[in-house]
C-alpha cells in the first residue's frame, strides 16, 4: 500500500529503486512476521535467573525467537523494531504475555518447580494498547492459566515510564494494584529521572550487561552506586548478561541479588528447562553442579 502510494504520487521521484527494494523487503518482513505471530513460528525461550549467593534458579526471563522459514532462527532485537514500525508491537506482546505463562504453567504440570516469570513489555505496548487492554490482557492470561498475579514480573524499560502519551505511570499502577510485579530492564542505558525511580514502584532493577563487561574502575563504582541506591529505594537488583566467574565473583562482593547470563545458562526452549534447572533449585544441592555457587 505504502509503495502504491508513493508510486502513484509524485514523490515518485525521490523513491530510488534501492529505496523501493528496501521498502518491498520491510514490508514483506512485515506480513510475515503478522502470519508468523498467527501461525506457530514464534517460540517463547527461557533464560534462567539465579541467586548470586546460592546460585539456585529463582526465575525465569521469556525471550521471544522466531523460527524464520528461510532465515532461520531469528532473535528478536531484529524483528521487534519491525514489529514496531509496522504497529502490530500490541499483537506481539499479547502473544508473549499468553505464551509465556501458558508454557511455564504447562511445564510445571509435567514437574516443572514454581518459579518467578519475567516478561518483556515493549514501551509501545504502553501507548499502542489503552493501558486499560495491557492490563486487562494480563489479568485475563494469568486467571486463564490460574497463575496467581505475584509470580508475574513484567520488565519495562525507562522509555514506558516516559512515553510521549504520559500514561505510563497510571499504566503502572493499575497493574501494581492487579498484583504483577515490575522490573526496570536495561537500567542504565535510558535517560529517565532519578525522581522516577523514587515515586514508582518498581520491584526490581536489572542493570544492563554493559555496566557487567566493563572492567573499567568506572564500571565497578557504578555497579555499586546502582546496587546500593537499589537497595536503599527497597528494590531487588538482577545483573544481565554475567559471562564469567570473575564477573558473579565481582557482583557478589557489591551484594547483587540475582544474575542472569550464559554462565548460568543460555536461553532455552521450554522443554528443556527443566533439565538446566534440576541441579540448581533449593533443595536439590548436587555438589557436580555447584560450579556457579559462590556460599
Ligand atoms: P533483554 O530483555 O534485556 O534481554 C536480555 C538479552 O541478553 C537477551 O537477548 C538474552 O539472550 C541476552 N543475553 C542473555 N545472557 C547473555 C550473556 O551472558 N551475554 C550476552 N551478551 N547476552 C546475553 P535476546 O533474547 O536477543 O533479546 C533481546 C531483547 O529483545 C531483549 O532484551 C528484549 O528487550 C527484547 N525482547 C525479547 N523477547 C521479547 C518479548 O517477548 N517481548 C518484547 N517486548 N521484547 C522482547
Ligand atoms: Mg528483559
Ligand atoms: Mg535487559
Ligand atoms: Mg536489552
């Protein structure tokens, strides 16, 4: 429609046959990607998050692939941005809120522990969706599955808080009050106030991988600058991307809560958490797999 349009306009002129082959390419991305959310190309994976003092799993991250017919398995820093340009972000997040409890909810009826889940929320799924839809969307998935609410955390990013619309904080409240939980992804890498963090209430923060790998002075002062205001404000603190042991060493001398990343596990499919998370769950201490346990 859009290359129609351009072709039947004068603006013909400025649309390079480059321009028009990149154009073509989106927009077929675009509708594939449409079918791909209403066929079964898309596949919620799982990332395990682990106490960094004990090293157990105590949650999961749902990160969304999609299993691309000629391009393979895809990761969704490349597709998300085209879901967004092509408005079907709401479509999107739905089918990961709905997937994601349904999967963790139908793996624990075949032995699966109790575990906290963690969802994305785009920042558009804020605008693009009437707070009230997000809201109802999630509480409809969660009584569907019989999830109780707590066991939900939904991570935002600094752009819902302070999206052009200005109902991100209202957003937020209605869904404190239906009971999920809240974590502030990426934290760090955004340009949100300080006086945010104070007045929402934000359960959790995840510092963004970068402040991780660094292993500059500056770095590890702003590690513990973040880990302390966390604890001060009574939030929760998960690092992202911890590759090393040196790296969860560092995060447990700054008295980091949680940490997610490839030492621990990569993401993983469904059916195969359980295996990742039999020798790292309370109770089931196997002295083999202690390797990440640092007490
Ligand atoms: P994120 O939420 O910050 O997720 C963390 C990303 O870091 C994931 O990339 C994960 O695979 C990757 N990662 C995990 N451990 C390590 C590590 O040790 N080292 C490194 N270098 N990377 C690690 P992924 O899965 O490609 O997802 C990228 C981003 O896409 C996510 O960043 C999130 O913003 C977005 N995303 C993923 N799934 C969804 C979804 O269902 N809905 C929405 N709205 N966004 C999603
Ligand atoms: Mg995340
Ligand atoms: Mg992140
Ligand atoms: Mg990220």
């Amino acid at each position: 429609v859009r290359m129609a349009k351009r072709i039947a306009g004068n603006s013909v002129v400025f649309c390079t046959p480059q321009l028009a082959a990149n154009e073509a390419r989106t927009m077929e991305t675009e509708n594939r990607l449409r079918e791909a959310i209403a066929g079964n190309e898309l596949e919620m994976y799982f990332q395990p998050q682990a106490s960094v003092r004990t090293g157990d799993v105590v949650g999961v991250e749902a990160l969304v692939r999609w299993h691309h017919p000629d391009l393979g398995l895809m990761s969704p820093e490349s597709f998300i941005a085209i879901a967004e340009e092509a408005g079907i972000t709401a479509e999107l997040g739905c089918w990961a809120i709905q997937s994601a409890i349904a999967e963790i909810c139908r793996m624990e009826r075949h032995g699966l522990p109790p575990l906290q889940l963690s969802v994305n929320v785009s920042a558009d799924m804020f605008t693009g969706l009437s707070g009230r839809d997000l809201v109802a969307h999630v509480r409809q998935a969660l009584v569907r599955e019989g999830m109780a609410p707590q066991r939900l955390t939904l991570e935002i990013t600094e752009r819902s808080i302070i999206d052009e619309n200005g109902n991100g904080p209202q957003v937020i409240d209605a869904l404190k009050a239906l009971g999920v939980k809240l974590a502030l992804d990426d934290f760090g890498t955004g340009y949100s106030s300080l006086s945010y963090l104070k007045a929402l209430p934000i359960d959790e923060l995840k510092i963004d991988k970068t402040f991780i790998m660094g292993n500059a002075k500056e770095d590890r002062a702003f590690l513990r600058a973040i880990i302390m205001m966390a604890k001060t404000l009574n939030m929760s603190v998960l690092a992202e991307g911890v590759e090393t042991r040196d790296q969860l060493v560092r995060l447990y001398e700054e008295g980091c809560d949680l940490y997610q990343g490839y030492l621990c596990s990569p993401p993983v499919p469904a059916h195969a958490l359980a295996d990742v998370i039999k020798t790292r769950f309370p109770g089931t201490s196997n002295p083999q797999a202690d390797c990440n346990r640092i007490m």
